[in-house]
C-alpha cells in the first residue's frame, strides 16, 4: 500500500477492515501509513492469550491449527473454501437483521458475484488470509497511534466477530473510539454506511 500511495501521490489515506480485514487495516495503522482507519464487524487478535475464553470452538480450533502448523492449516482452509462455501459460512446462523439484508434480491447478487470473483482465481488467497487473522498479529496494537473507530451491531451472532469479541480490542487501541449500533447485525458495513464513513472522514 506504501508503494501505490507513493507512485499515486496519495498521503491522508484512510482505511476500513471489515470483518476478517481488520487485522490488514490495522496494520496500515501500525507502520503509520493512513490516517484514520474504521474496523467494522472485526474481532480481537484470536490468538492473544487473552481472548482464548472467549472464543467459539470451531474459531479456536482454527486457532490452534494454525499455532501448531501454519502450513498444514493453510492447505485444510484451502481445500475446505469456495464461492458456495463462502456464502454458506456468512448466511447460515446470522441474526434477523442481517438475514434480511441477504433477503434483498438486488444486494445478495451483487454480494454472491463479490465472493465469486473472490475465488475466480481458487482459494489459496483466502487460505492465506485466514492464517494471517488467525496467528499471532505482527504488530503491537498497543502502539497504534492512529485514530481507529470500532463499529459493531448489536444484534450481530457471528462467532467470528460479535460484539463481545471486541472488548480487548478497543481496550488495546490507545485512539479507538468504540460504537455499537442497537438495531444493527454484523453487515452493518452496507446498513450503516453513511455514519461509517462520515466518522472516518471527519
């Protein structure tokens, strides 16, 4: 991103991680190359010791998977990932408010092309990234300087990033300022864009 930023001139860049991107976004922050970031929907640091309690089995399991062989677990992501897998694992068990934003024709084809493009080239992207957001994050939260704000919905019943997984992460950001929607599930990215974004620009 410094390389782009760089050969575009671009400096006062912000930067929103959504979900399993909050850790990418955080790192921009980390090496101090934007200058606001907003993480919507996004977990704590799986792997930090104190989030252990906390998290769902199956996000633990894949915790440990990764802690006890990067690239064997990478290869098993890898080989259970897909377009159709994908939308399986955002639809299924997700709170009423988020079940009817995926009831709007419109927003979930668009959405089903999003994730189908995603896998257009195979899975190992996502394999990647998954080992990335599931070990230990190279970068000291704690240091992070950069203003960040934290959106969450309320209503939100994923075990990746509901609300409660959220705690140690806003405690861990010296400039977070921490905001939780009522009404809102985890795909408060497309219902609660406008005040996301506005924050994020202010």
């Amino acid at each position: 991103m410094s390389s782009l930023a760089a050969a575009r001139g671009l400096d006062g860049l912000r930067v929103v991680g959504y979900s399993q991107g909050a850790p990418f976004a955080l790192a921009c922050a980390a090496r101090g190359m934007v200058t606001g970031a907003s993480i919507v929907s996004g977990s704590g640091e799986p792997a930090a010791p104190e989030l252990a309690d906390a998290l769902a089995p199956g996000v633990r399991s894949m915790v440990e998977a990764v802690a006890a062989d990067p690239s064997a677990a990478e290869a098993a992501f890898a080989a259970s990932a897909g377009a159709d897998a994908m939308w399986a694992l955002v639809t299924s068990g997700c709170a009423e408010p988020d079940r009817a934003v995926f009831r709007q024709p419109v927003f979930a084809a668009a959405y089903r092309r999003a994730i189908t493009e995603g896998f257009a080239r195979g899975p190992a992207g996502y394999a990647r990234d998954t080992v990335l957001t599931m070990g230990r994050w190279p970068f000291d939260t704690t240091a992070i300087t950069t203003p960040v704000d934290l959106w969450y919905g309320a209503q939100d019943t994923s075990v990746f990033h509901s609300p409660g997984l959220s705690t140690a992460l806003a405690d861990a950001l010296p400039a977070a300022r921490r905001h939780v929607v009522a009404e809102a599930g985890g795909m408060l990215l497309w219902t609660h864009a406008e005040p996301i974004l506005r924050a994020l620009v202010a």
